[in-house]
C-alpha cells in the first residue's frame, strides 16, 4: 500500500454532476483532502483505514486552511475533486484512469491501494478542460 503525496489544495469540481456534502465543524486540525469521519460529538476528524472504529468515513474535506478545531469546513462525499499538492502537482498524476483510491491506514490520507479496512474513497475519472485531459477523482463513498 502506498499513500498518495499529502493533498495542500482541493478544488471542487462544482459544474459537474451531483454532490453530497456536509458542513461541519472541525474536531482537530483538517487538512484538504483528508479522509474524514464524525466524532461523538458530530464533529469532522481525520479518519483512517487501520481499524474498523477509524473507517466509518463519510468524505474528504475540501476546505483548506483548517488549522484548529471549530473552524467549519465541507465534507464532500460524492462529485468530482482535483487534488493538488503543495507545489501544484495533480495528486494523481501516477494513476491510471478508472484507478480505484482508498483510505489509508494513515490518518487522514488517501492510498492506491486498500488498508486494513478496505474503504474506497472513488475512481481516477478524466477531466476534459486540457488535452490530454487532467486527474480527478469521483468520490464515491459508501
């Protein structure tokens, strides 16, 4: 199992078909793009493949910047995402298209391959605003 590189950036892919969210404040401190899961008290933590109590994952967050507990940010469970890491790279450039993506057992972060707990977060799908067309991934959480 290999985790991808560490998301920096999100952007939601909004114009393109249905979206399932949330808008929750954090528990802890959230990275974009984290796996995320609620906690006792409703709120968003980095949620993890290594163990069935870790991999009740409802999306990934797409808010950047949040730094502390109680800051609101969006948890998107189904549409489309382009992740970015800190110098701009598309996340999943080193995927083939229609690559499954799971939570890993590192808390919070995506893999190519499944964890402990098997939990696909989506599928690498093209996006046709370049040619050749860019990485995305379409969130289809359980």
């Amino acid at each position: 199992m290999a985790d991808l590189a560490v998301v920096d950036r999100v952007n939601l892919l909004e114009h393109l078909g249905e979206r399932a969210e949330v808008s929750v404040p954090a528990g802890a401190a959230l990275a974009a793009g984290a796996t995320v899961r609620f906690d006792a008290n409703g709120k968003a933590v980095a949620a993890s493949a290594s163990a069935a109590g870790t991999a009740d994952i409802y999306g990934i967050n797409v808010t950047r910047g949040v730094n502390q507990a109680n800051i609101t940010c969006q948890v998107v469970r189904r549409g489309k995402v382009m992740l970015y890491d800190a110098s701009g790279a598309n996340v999943l450039a080193g995927l083939a298209y229609g690559a499954l993506v799971y939570a890993s057992n590192t808390a919070g972060r995506l893999s190519d391959s499944a964890g402990t707990v098997s939990v696909v977060i989506g599928r690498v799908v093209p996006i046709w605003s370049t040619n050749p067309p860019e990485k995305a991934l379409e969130l289809s959480v359980p």
